[in-house]
C-alpha cells in the first residue's frame, strides 16, 4: 500500500544531491527485499561462498548500512555501486544469491573495495573489519573472492548510477519517497512482479528487528550466529566441508605418491 502524498518524502533528481539517510533506506528497502525473495530458494553445497554464514546476523540491513556510514564516511557512489555489483556478479555467476546468509559480508566487501577503485581517501581494512563485524583476516580474503568474482571490473559510469538511484526511488516497497518535481508516484510493482517470476538479481537500471548500539570511539563484532541454522543449510555445509576433505584428502596422496617416484 503507498503512502499518501503528504507523507511522501522529495529526494533530488541527481543521486549526488540525495541526503545520504534517504540513500540508505532505499538501498536498504531492495536489500531486504531481494534477501526475502532469495531465502525462499533452497540452499545446495554448490552455491555457498566465502560470504555465507551458517546463520542470519542479528542486525537489519538498514542498521548495517547506517553503522557503515556513520563510521566510514561512505561515498554515495559507493553505496550505490554495491548494487551494480550484484547484478554483475549475479550476471557472471548465476548460482549466486544475496539473502540474509550472504548480504551482510557482500556489503561490507562491496564498500570496502569500491571505496579503494573510486575514492582518493578510504579507510584501511583494519576499520572495515571491525565496522562489518569480522576479522580483518576474514575481510581480506573477501576481497580477494570478491575481486575475482567481479573479474576486476572495479568501474561503474555515473549515468548507470543515476538509473539505479531513479529505479530505487521509482520501486520503493513503499511509496515513501519520490523525485523532486515529478509528481508520479513511485510504483513497487514492476519490482514486485521481478522478485514473483524468480529472478534472483536486483532489478537492473533499466528496469523482530535486532539493532546494535555502538560507542562512536570503537565499532564491536556484530556478525555472529544469532539464529540457529536450519537443516538444509547445515546438509549443504557439511557437504561443502566433505567435499574440501576429499580433495585435500586426494591432494595429499597425490604428493606422496609422488615424493614415492
């Protein structure tokens, strides 16, 4: 249901004008939308990555992306690009999803890399990690997962940004927000009917909560297990992990067998 007119929110034309906060929403409305959509699909051991965790995190989307913020400074490019970053990805590796097992660590791997590629200043990872909850051991080998994922295509144009930021605006799950001066409200069905038909991307330009407080001086670990794991996500790690131990298993062998000749 959309919310009336007095309670829409105008966002400028131009993403580089829109506050950051009402970026944030809307990067977080298609998140946890898409998280939505892609938990109902069935975990196998051949689709799990480096960025799944055996649980949910116990924190929103939304209150991610505003921690990221607040402690990083983000770029708006850089929040915007994390979702040309699924759609390439997505693109390249068709088995891949974001849901809520993958979302968070993709985030914060996204901003972290994008911030490097598009940015003259950036944090060091030691602050990443902390801010995303995780090791900076963790983060870096994120990062090198994430880089070859995306084949090193670190660049995105501002024009393919832009239509990502109208698209947002115009899918919002709510209606809240519309384009200063234009005075159609934004429609979520087009958006509704591409997570109905299967697809498990974000829609392409073209187309019980638990918060975390935080002392401002230092960011704490947030991604830890929460929830319990279902079953079919502890078959298809334990798959996983058989699987590693064979070929290590075979890799071993292999090497004997050879200081043997």
């Amino acid at each position: 249901m959309e919310s009336s007119s007095s309670e829409r929110v105008g966002v400028p034309a131009l993403f580089e004008e829109a506050p950051v906060e009402c970026l944030v929403e809307l990067i977080a409305d298609m998140l946890e939308r898409l998280m939505a959509h892609n938990d109902r699909i069935p975990l196998s051991p051949e689709s799990l990555t480096r960025f799944h965790s055996r649980s949910a995190p116990g924190i929103t989307v939304l209150d991610y992306l505003k921690r990221i913020v607040r402690f990083t400074n983000v770029e708006k490019s850089c929040l915007l690009i994390t979702l040309f970053n699924i759609d390439q990805i997505c693109a390249r590796m068709p088995l891949f999803t974001l849901s809520s097992l993958t979302c968070h660590r993709f985030v914060i791997t996204s901003i972290t890399v994008s911030s490097k590629g598009l940015c003259d200043a950036f944090c060091p990872n030691n602050l990443y990690a902390r801010v995303g909850g995780i090791s900076v051991t963790e983060l870096n080998v994120l990062e090198r997962e994430f880089l070859s994922m995306i084949d090193w295509r670190l660049m995105c144009t501002r024009e393919i940004l832009q239509e990502y930021y109208v698209n947002l605006v115009r899918t919002h799950s709510t209606g809240k927000f519309t384009i200063a001066g234009n005075e159609s409200p934004s429609n979520s069905s087009d958006s509704d009917l591409e997570m109905d038909s299967g697809a498990s991307c974000p829609s392409s330009p073209t187309l019980t909560r638990q918060t975390t407080r935080l002392s401002p001086a230092e960011p704490t670990a947030i991604l830890e297990v929460t929830q319990r794991a279902t079953i079919e996500q502890n078959m298809a790690f334990a798959a996983l992990q058989q699987s590693q131990s064979q070929d290590s298993s075979t890799i071993v062998s292999i090497e004997r067998t050879n200081k043997s000749i």
